[in-house]
C-alpha cells in the first residue's frame, strides 16, 4: 500500500536558518504530493501541492521539489521565521476513484530567536 | 467563515456511551473525509465518500459508522465509546477523488473518561 516517511519528532531552528524537513514515499502509482501545516489547536492547512509537469511548488517563502528517481519531496525554506512554528505534514494522494490522502507521522517544527 | 462546520468543537463522553459527530461542508464539493488525530497516530484515515456512497474503509470496528444524509453532510457516529477513541475528529472534503487538495474542517476533540 502508499505510505509516507518523515523526519520524525521534533526539528528545532534558530531563526534566519534554513529549513529543510525530509519526504520520502511508497505508492503503486504515480501519486501526488502534497505538504500540510497545523498550528496548534487548528485545522490542517495544504501549504504546498506537487505539480504533475515537474514545476516547483512555492508558498509562504516555502518549495518542495517532487524528484520520483528518489520518491522525495522534501520541504526546504532558505530562512525560518518564528511564525514557521508548527505540525508539518507530508502527504500522498495515488489518484483515481479513490484519492484519500495518506499521511506521514508528521515533523514538528519549532523556531526559536 | 468556516465553510466546513463540525459540531461539537468540544465533547466530554462516558465509556460505553454513543455520540455522533457532525459535519457539513458549503464548498460545493462532492467527496468527503474522515480523519482522526490523537498522539498515538498522527492524522488516521477513516473513511472517504463520494457522491454520499462509501469509497473506502480504513477503520477496523463497526463501533464508528458513517453516515451522510445530503450530499454536503458526513456525520460520524460512535458507539460504545472506549477510552482509547478520545481524539480530534476532523472532517474534510475535496471537490472529487482524483488527487485533489482535502480541506480540513476545525476538528470535534472527543474524550472519552
């Protein structure tokens, strides 16, 4: 079945430093990819979505590069902001009739000063 | 405004007892979600609708039974409540099941004492 892989637990970042948090995947198809963030006590919110013709998703000073010769789309940011603070999610969805999405386990990210 | 509502935000349950979970969702979409988060398994797929007939079934007990009585409802009933259910149900939706975003609603925290 589709399963994603994180980096687990808990990532902390000074301020103005880069941030890249790892996503690995497993699917039958060629699936999309999607990043989520949930600060705490909210909903999850889709942050970045991967393209089906190789573009480079970016949002909020966030990308993530679909690479399927790795099954990767790791999450990078080239300067943290407190603000960044928060659950992210790595997240897959194989298409078809029936696209649930299939989470990671999640990585925190805390951003101190 | 929130376009996906759930009710309660907040619930207090007695083991053994029955609540159900509300969701409705005014963003026109045709496939609904449910998924729940606890600090055991981080953001678990339950089950996916569309068109109000179910597409998939990731929940191993009968005790949670979906059920949709218009096409932008998705309620979620629970009996015999246990103590391992308390979680933050969050309903989602998306405009069709082929790989679209899901959009999460504010969630319904269940503990069970």
């Amino acid at each position: 079945g589709d399963s994603v892989t994180q980096t687990e637990g808990l990532v902390t970042l000074t301020e103005g430093l880069p941030v890249m948090l790892n996503c690995t995947y497993q699917s039958t198809y060629s699936p999309f990819l999607f990043w989520y963030v949930q600060h705490l006590n909210e909903a999850p919110k889709l942050l970045l979505k991967s393209f089906t013709d190789n573009k480079r998703p970016e949002h909020q000073g966030f990308h993530a590069t679909l690479h399927k010769s790795s099954s990767s789309f790791h999450l990078q940011k080239s300067s943290a902001q407190l603000s960044d603070s928060a659950l992210y999610y790595c997240a897959l969805s194989a298409g078809g009739s029936n696209a649930k999405l299939t989470f990671g386990k999640g990585t925190k990210l805390s951003v101190k000063s | 405004d929130p376009k996906i509502i759930q009710k309660p935000k907040y619930l207090v349950a007695v083991t053994g007892s029955e609540k159900i979970l509300i969701c409705e969702q005014y963003l026109g979409h045709n496939a609904m979600y449910w998924y729940r988060q606890s600090a055991k398994k981080p953001l678990e797929f339950m089950f996916s609708y569309s068109y109000q007939k179910l597409m998939d079934n990731q929940t191993a007990s009968s005790r949670f039974q979906p059920q949709s009585s218009k096409k932008n409802h998705l309620d979620l009933q629970i009996t015999a409540l246990k103590p391992d259910d308390s979680a933050t149900y969050f309903c989602a939706s998306s405009p069709d099941t082929s790989g679209n975003t899901l959009y999460f609603g504010e969630g319904s925290r269940l503990i069970v004492v």
